[in-house]
C-alpha cells in the first residue's frame, strides 16, 4: 500500500503541474517528507492524507485506489484555480470561462 499511494500521491501532483516544494510548503512539512511519502517510505498519518488529498484536489479514496482515476491535467489544473476562490468568485470564474468557450466555438 505505500508504493500504490505514494505512486499516486506523485502523479497527482505532477499532472497539478506542482512541484514537491510547493506541496510540501502547503502540507506544512519539509520537501524531504513529501518526497518519502512519494516513494513509499513512510505512511502519511489519517490527517496528513486527509490535508493531502484536499490540496491535490483529491479523496483519500482516490489516493489509496489501485488504479486511481486521473481526470485531465487541464482539468486539475482548473479545480485547483478554483479552489482558491470563494464560492462567489468560483462561480463568475464558471460563467466566464463558458462564455469566451461559447464564443470562440462560433
């Protein structure tokens, strides 16, 4: 299991386009910890995974699956921009992005 998830924990942060650095840096630990779970080293503790899974847009679920779907990286890309605003700000992000879709469809 900590080959699978740490398999996981790397692809998932690799199609985020995010380095080990800057996950670690929001996780609250050092690059070298990150970079142990993603080998499979060490086990995250239940509330480390939990903090894990949320910046990499993610479940637990998804982490500790055998094959864990991967959505797009354009799609990752996009929840984590989201992510970071308010539901407000989220939403006018949507309706924004669905009109210039819209109009450079025509």
């Amino acid at each position: 299991m900590p080959i699978r998830l740490g398999r996981n924990l790397a692809t998932r942060r690799k199609a985020l386009g995010l380095t080990q650095a800057a996950v670690a840096e929001r996780l609250g630990v050092d690059t070298e910890t990150l970079s142990r779970f993603e080998r499979g080293k060490h086990v995250p503790s239940l509330l480390t995974l939990e903090r894990l899974a949320a910046i990499l847009s993610s479940t637990c679920a998804e982490l500790l699956e055998e094959h864990a779907p991967q959505p797009a990286s354009e799609v990752l890309a996009m929840q984590t921009w989201l992510a970071g605003l308010s539901e407000k700000d989220a939403e006018f992000a949507k309706r924004m992005l669905k009109a210039v879709c819209e109009h450079l469809a025509q």
